[in-house]
C-alpha cells in the first residue's frame, strides 16, 4: 500500500498565530479602503503590476522597462497614494492600544474622577443648543477633538476661544451668521473656532440624502480622532459619526451618552 510523507505540513503555534495576525491586519486594510477611492486605486495598481509580470513574460522590452521602473519604486508610491489610508490605520491601531479603551477598569479601581462628575454639567449646553436647533432645522456641524491642532484647524477657521454656551452655539448657527456655514471646533472645554472647511470623506457608499454637513462629519473622524455631531438643516435629525461611522437620527439620550464617553 502506498504511503504518502506529510512531514513538510508541520505546523507551530506560531505559524498559526502568523497566519492569524496577517489576516486580521488585511481584514483591517480591507475595511479602511472598502467603499473608498483607495479601492480603486488598489485595483489600478494591481492591473500595472499583473501586466508588468506578463509583458515581462512576453519579453515585450519597452513596456517592461517602463512599468519596471515604476515596480523599483513601488512601496514609495504605496505610502504617497495611500498617505491617507495609512494615516487612518495607524489611528486605529493607536486607538485599540490606548488606555482611553479600558476607562471601565480605572473607575472600577479608582473611582470617578471630579471631571469625570463635572461631565454632564459641560455637555449640557450643546444637548440644550441641539434641542432647539432640531425644532427650528438649523444645519449645524460640531466636531468634538481631544487635542486642538493649530496647524489642522487654525487656517480655515476664525479663531474664539470661547465658553461652550446653549446661546452661543445657536447664534454661530444662525442662518444669517456669517460664521454659520462651516463646523465648530470644540477642544480643552472651550469652543475654540468656528466656520471651519473640513476634508470630506472618500467614501462613496454613504446615502445619498447626505450632504456636505455628513460628509465633511465623516471625513474629519475619518482623518483624525475627533468625533463629529450633525444637525440636518432638511430634517433636524442628529447624527454623530466616530471612526468614520456614523449613527443617524439619535436620541438626546444617546446623544448624552456619547458625548459623556466622547467628550
């Protein structure tokens, strides 16, 4: 009888765990770039690279010098064409290691903080603002950031450096506001700018009812770790987006509840 020797398919824990972190990290990749423009980039990419192999086959010599000088400079051009892309990976990998993740663990231990206890007294006035710009339809865009970055922020926007209050948030909003058409940076407990230009999100799977607002709200959790609160001008609904998800037409009870974890 025939035997067969299947020594070579000898596997460690450690070949397993190889194998299950390569297909975590490209399960992440793939989620960063599904429904973007980074998609199609890729796929173009991977185009160049097939026909590179088969003119290289073909011994078609003009082609496969120029499609091999851009193969000798392929991972330059990976990091400039996807800059952004990797931008948001290394923010997501930042995020899953921070401790800001296990909060549940430092008050179990420690106890809540005073901030922590002065939460909803601050959050207060932009659920009031909010409020009262859903009854009038007032479009608003407040995006909520844990570092305040000048370099980010500060040239497209005017500066304030404000007390977060329920009359000041409605008057920036206000449609005859010349500050109103843009977003509200909020940082450090103040609202520091207003009539900010956000980038807008590359994601072209987003309904189609979303205007700049939504997509600027997107684009800016998508491009930092800010989250982003929307107040539709159409319809008064309240939108939040993190992470460059977004949940649509939630309650101010929710909205209490992210803001109290977000902010």
């Amino acid at each position: 009888m025939q035997s067969f020797d299947l020594s070579f398919l000898r596997f460690t824990f450690f070949d397993v765990l190889d194998v299950v972190l390569v297909a975590i990290i490209m399960y992440q990749i793939y989620n960063l770039i599904r429904g973007t423009i980074a998609a199609n980039i890729f796929i173009g990419l991977a185009i160049l690279c097939a026909l590179y192999f088969v003119v290289k086959a073909l011994n078609m010599r003009l082609l496969t010098g120029i499609l091999g000088n851009f193969m000798n400079v392929g991972i330059i051009a990976l990091i400039v064409v996807f800059q952004q892309e990797i931008r948001r990976f290394l923010l997501l990998v930042g995020r899953n290691a921070s401790l800001q993740r296990n909060k549940a663990w430092w008050k179990y231990f420690f106890g809540r903080t005073e901030e922590e206890k002065n939460n909803l007294a601050r959050i207060k006035p932009i659920v009031d603002a909010c409020k009262t710009m859903k009854e009038s339809r007032t479009g608003a865009l407040i995006v909520f950031a844990k570092y305040y970055d000048e370099e980010f922020f500060h040239n497209s926007c005017e500066y304030l450096d404000a007390k977060i209050t329920k009359r000041l948030l409605e008057s920036i909003f206000q449609k005859h506001s010349p500050l109103h058409d843009g977003a509200v940076i909020i940082a450090e407990n103040k609202i520091k700018s207003a009539s900010c230009i956000l980038p807008l999100t590359d994601n072209t799977n987003l309904p189609p009812q979303f205007g700049l607002r939504h997509r600027a709200g997107i684009g800016i959790s998508e491009a930092s770790d800010a989250t982003a609160l929307i107040v539709s001008e159409e319809t008064g609904e309240i939108a939040y987006a993190k992470q460059g998800k977004v949940k649509m037409n939630i309650s101010f009870m929710e909205l209490e509840k992210l803001l109290n974890k977000d902010f």
